[in-house]
C-alpha cells in the first residue's frame, strides 16, 4: 500500500512526550489530515508476521491515538500483503501464554479505540492478522485480497477468530471459517458483510482517501467515537465473556494433547505434520 508523500503528513518512530524510551521497530504511525487520521502501518513485508513485539507497538500506538481528537484510525500494512498472520513460533509451549495475553490485550485496546478504527486489507490476511482485521470497526478491502483463519490446519484454533466471527458474519458461516479453515475471497467477505468497502487492486489508497473524506472527516471527533463505542457493544460482549472461555480452552485442553505441538513442528519445519487420528 503506497502513494506518493502528503505534505499534510507528520511522520513520528515513537510516541510523543515519551522522549527516547519508546520506539516503533515493526509498525509505522504517522498523522494526517491536519493531525485528525492516524495510519498505523505493519512494517515487515512481505509477510509482516504479527509477533508479539508488532503487537504491542501497536497497542502502544493506540494508547498515543487516545491523547488526540481523531476522526479515525486506520490499520493497514506495506507490501503485497496485510499479514500472513502470527508467528507460529511463538505459538510453541513455552510461549502461548504470553503470546495470547499479547493479542488479546490488542484486540480489548482495539475495542475501546478513541475513534472508528479500519483495516485497510490487500493480499492475504491470515491468522492473527485475519484476527486482528477483525478487531477492527470497519473493512475496506482491495478485491483481490484473501482471507483465512487456517489455524485448524496446524492442529490449533483461533481463540480471537472463534469469538468475533460469529459477531461479525453469523455462525453458520463462521464455524465453516474455523472448522475448516477455507479461504474467503474479497468478494465474499463483503458479501458477507465482513469488508465494508470494496477497491480494485492497487487502487486501496486512494478508495480509502475517499471514504475517509465523505464519511469521517466531515463529522465531530466527538460523535464518532460515541458512535463507535455504541456499535462496539457485542464485539466487546465477547472479548470481555467469550473469548477468556475461548483462552482457556485453547491453553488447558488442546494444549495438553500432543497435536498441536506436531502440527506447529511440521509447519515450522516444513513437513507434513504425524496426526494421531484418534480422540484421547
């Protein structure tokens, strides 16, 4: 996702008023629109893996966001593709915990965002970044992107996905999402209601540049991020009920079963994983 320099832009590596003890390695953020649109960029192409260091940069990003009257937050990513998801490494044992605690403390900063957030999607968008597209208010989408939560795939599931899915396109369609792990193109994420906005490829800026202009610049700081607190309501039902449930099924049932830990072996070690086809 690229367009040429605005000069409206302010560019910062690090949150102002915290001096040199904070900087972004693994996002961009930078201001435009006179300071009112804050563009929260994934800085690691081609795959731009949400580790738990891009995680929370981000988190941290959304804190600054709150110190300003925004009219709006957008999420996007450089390069071909918005995220091929979460490192799988740190899906290992001795890492899921904090790896969970991570994401799931972004999606929560997500939902109590200081005005209507977006993910600007191209290419794939898998996993964890499939998740945290989810966690956004809105979608806008270029037609040629992907979307998946293939975690079933490694012998896992999505905590996060199983949670908002079902607030976001209906169970039915969601448990054929998580149960199987199918991709979704851009035309059926929006037929499902998924994406909001469609743009031809490589036309992603410039469709969002007009909708930031016709819908949220024209509007008061102060309505829309009321306005997205109200439209908030069941995805933060169930960050706050469903997905601690989701955590800890994750963590003290499949975790304990051999499975997943062979599934993310064979992935990480690019082989098919040994399945026992069998219920313990």
């Amino acid at each position: 996702m690229g367009r040429g320099a605005d000069p409206r832009d302010r560019s910062v590596d690090r949150p102002e008023g915290e001096g040199n003890a904070v900087r972004f390695h693994r996002i961009k953020m930078h201001f435009q629109h006179q300071g009112r649109i804050a563009r929260l960029t994934l800085a690691a192409p081609k795959a731009n893996i949400l580790d738990r260091q891009m995680m929370a940069e981000l988190n941290l990003a959304l804190q600054h966001c709150a110190e300003h009257p925004l009219h709006a937050i957008v999420i996007g990513a450089e390069g071909p593709h918005f995220s091929f998801g979460a490192s799988v490494q740190e899906h290992m044992p001795d890492q899921i915990v904090g790896t969970l605690a991570t994401l799931h403390a972004l999606l929560r900063r997500l939902a109590s965002a200081s005005a209507p957030t977006i993910a600007a999607v191209q290419g794939r968008c898998l996993g964890g970044g499939f998740e945290l597209a989810l966690g956004c208010d809105l979608m806008m989408v270029e037609d040629s992107a992907i979307f998946a939560a293939p975690e079933v795939k490694l012998g896992v599931f999505a905590p996060a996905a199983s949670a908002l899915l079902p607030v976001k396109v209906g169970s039915a369609r969601a448990a054929g999402l998580l149960l199987t792990g199918v991709e979704l193109s851009a035309f059926e994420a929006f037929s499902s209601g998924l994406a909001n906005r469609l743009a031809p490829k490589g036309f992603l800026d410039p469709e969002l540049e007009a909708w930031l202009d016709a819908d949220f610049l024209s509007r008061p700081p102060v309505t829309l991020r009321c306005a997205a607190e109200a439209a908030r309501w069941a995805v933060r039902e169930a960050l706050d009920k469903r997905l601690p449930v989701l955590e800890r099924l994750y963590l003290d049932k499949l975790m304990a079963a051999p499975e997943p830990l062979e599934g993310l072996k064979a992935f990480i070690e690019k082989r098919e994983p040994e399945w026992h086809l069998q219920l313990h």
